[in-house]
C-alpha cells in the first residue's frame, strides 16, 4: 500500500495493513437498536430540513449534558451577543475556506474550529478535489445543523481521485441545493475585498491553480493563504525523525501547487512538520460529554471516519492550519524559500523566502486555542 497516498491513511497506513489486528465496530448506522435519532427533522433550513433522511447516533452509557429549550435558547442568545460583540471589538478577519471535507476527518474538524470562533468572518467555503458536489452538500448540512446557513457555499473543480469518501453517507442524507463555480466565487470575493481575504487552503490546490490561470493579477490581491500542505524536513509518522516525502495536499496536484509556490502572495505553510497532533482517546473522551448541535454533528462524523477508514483516532492537521489563522502564535513560522517539484516534494532551496512556514509541532499552544471552543 503507498505510503500516504490516501489523506485517510496518511498517519495510519499500517493499521490498515494485514499485520493489524484491531477489532472494530460493525457500521454506527447499521446498528439501529443501539442508536437514537440525533437530530429532530423539524429543524428548518430555508423551509425545509438539515437532512432527507433521519441520523442516528449512538446511544452511550456516558454521561451527557443536555439542555431544555428555554436553556438552549438563552444559550444561543448569550453566544449571539459574545459574537457580535467580539466582531464589533475585534479587527475584522475575512477568509474563505477551500476544503476536500469528508476523507479524513481533519477537514470537518478544522472547518468547526472556524465556525466556532468569532475572530474569523467567514466568507464563504468552497469544496475541493474530488466529488465536490457531494462535499458541497456535506458542508451545506454541516452548516445547517449549526445554524449558519447564511455562509455560502460553492463547488470547485471535480476530480478523479481513487480516496475513500468516508463520511459519503452523512453527506448524502444532507438537502441537496444548486451550487455555483467555486473558483468565480473566490476571485469575485477577492475583488470586492483585496487585500483583506485569507484564503485557507486545506485540500489539494485544483481550485487555487484555476483560480491563478482565470485571473492572477486579481489572485495577488489575497491579503495571504493559509495552507495546510507539505513536508519540509519530516515525513508522516509519529516520530519527528521520518524522512520528508510528497504529502497528500501538494502531492494530488503539483502543478498547482508550483503556481501558489511562485503566485507572489503571501504563503503561510503548515505542513507535517507540525501539524500531525492526534485527538487522542483522552480528549475524544471528554469531548463526547457535551452535547450541542455542532458536537453532535462531529461524534457522528468521527464514527463514520472510523468505521470506514479503521483508523482508531483523528489526527488534526487541517485543525492546525485553521488555528494560526485565527492565533498565529499557535504555530510561530520560519521564512524559507519553498520550491515543489512533479512529484510534490516541497523543497527548501537557496534564495529569497516566498514562504513561512511552522516546522515544529506546538500542541499545548494549540489546544489550548482549539480545546474551549
């Protein structure tokens, strides 16, 4: 099996090998004795609801929290008015998210992180690589389950590609809506805000290397990407002694990453030199004793990935990138100058830094940012 080829398998790849012996759950949806209904079919999304079909979720002997209306409402009126007020307090912060969600579990995880913290103002998000009308919908659903269905959702360019969709069945009980170009989207946004977009990259770069072939001048006008993407002097693997190697992201399309690499707009790289810190047992553990719409969504989402990638726990890549977007001390950056050849190796060379790039891992920095929200 080639190692990290697969963005599910990129820090798992020997579980999945005939050497693991691991006992795994039968499928979280199929066992519909154990599982209750996660979500009421009454919550509306412009009429209608979240998802066609109802979702189950597995019923625990954990303790929850749980929350009465009138609680839940105060709730969501308190988080309303710390939001607007910290927008209103805070330098406004404009991205647009650029996701393959649904493979790994990272993507949904980062795009939480996004949703959850009101440094960010969420322009829109786009779905990358792959099928990204499915990932359109997923991300519509997502959306709709936690109340913001006023960010806008796009479909970049669909690809071939030979990665396991392992949350296909939570996307697929999602509403299906109309989407349009995602490359159009993000240069129209960039006109209308230049100098102010952090477009945070977190899948391969098809849509960002069609964005620079449409229009480069108005792609220069990023205020700067964020990207979670490469391996500088580390290899995927627990260890920080595995070798560089071509890592998923740069690796699917390398070609467009050579266009983001010499575009001249401010890069920012979070590649696996630090960015491969695991949810481990003792944090998904207590992450499962909260319930909200959100945190549902995202203990159904985990079991999904786990079952179909059996892969015993998430590691956050793409959760690292989202969070120096919003605290860049989470991840303190060095300059270098990157090059990318055919194959996606990210190379350091000699010359003048077109990137900054965070080459250790700081994992207290970043769940003390990712942790509370």
């Amino acid at each position: 099996m080639p190692t990290a080829t697969h963005k599910i398998q990129r820090t798992h790849s020997q579980v999945l090998s005939s050497s693991a012996k691991q006992t795994f759950a039968p499928h979280p949806l199929a066992l519909t004795k154990r599982y209750v209904s996660s979500r009421p079919k009454s919550v509306a999304r412009s009429g209608g609801t979240c998802f066609s079909t109802p979702t189950l979720r597995p019923a625990t002997n954990q303790t929850h929290t749980f929350y009465s209306g009138q609680h839940m409402r105060l709730r969501a009126l308190a988080l309303t008015i710390v939001l607007v007020t910290a927008t209103l307090l805070r330098a406004q912060n404009p991205v647009i998210i650029d996701t393959d969600i649904g493979d790994d579990i990272d993507d949904v995880f980062a795009l939480s992180l996004a949703l959850s913290s009101p440094d960010l103002q969420i322009l829109g998000v786009t779905s990358a690589w792959g099928d990204t009308a499915l990932r359109a919908r997923m991300i519509d659903r997502l959306l709709c389950e936690t109340g913001r269905t006023a960010i806008p959702v796009h479909a970049g360019v669909p690809t071939r590609t030979d990665t396991v969709f392992t949350q296909k069945t939570w996307a697929l009980a999602g509403i299906e809506h109309p989407h349009t170009d995602g490359v159009a989207f993000l240069l129209e946004q960039i006109k209308a805000h230049p100098h102010q977009i952090t477009l945070i990259a977190l899948g391969p770069l098809t849509n960002i290397g069609a964005a620079i072939d449409r229009d480069p001048a108005t792609f220069r006008q990023l205020k700067r990407v964020v990207l979670m993407g490469g391996s500088i002097y580390r290899g995927y693997g627990p260890t920080t002694n595995t070798k560089p190697e071509p890592e998923y992201n740069i690796a699917r399309d390398p070609k467009s990453a050579q266009k983001l690499f010499t575009s001249g707009v401010p890069l920012y790289v979070l590649p696996l030199d630090s960015t491969q810190l695991p949810f481990d047992a003792d944090r998904m553990a207590a992450f499962t004793t909260i319930s909200t719409p959100l945190t549902d969504a995202l203990q159904l989402l985990a079991a999904e990935w786990k079952y179909n990638s059996r892969q015993p726990a998430p590691t956050l890549y793409d959760a690292v990138a989202t969070a120096y977007a919003i605290d860049p001390a989470t991840c303190p950056m060095t300059p270098l100058h990157l090059e990318v050849d055919d194959k996606g190796m990210t190379l350091p060379t000699e010359g003048k830094p077109n990137a900054q790039a965070c080459l250790t891992p700081h994992p207290e920095a970043f769940f003390n940012l990712f942790t509370p929200r």
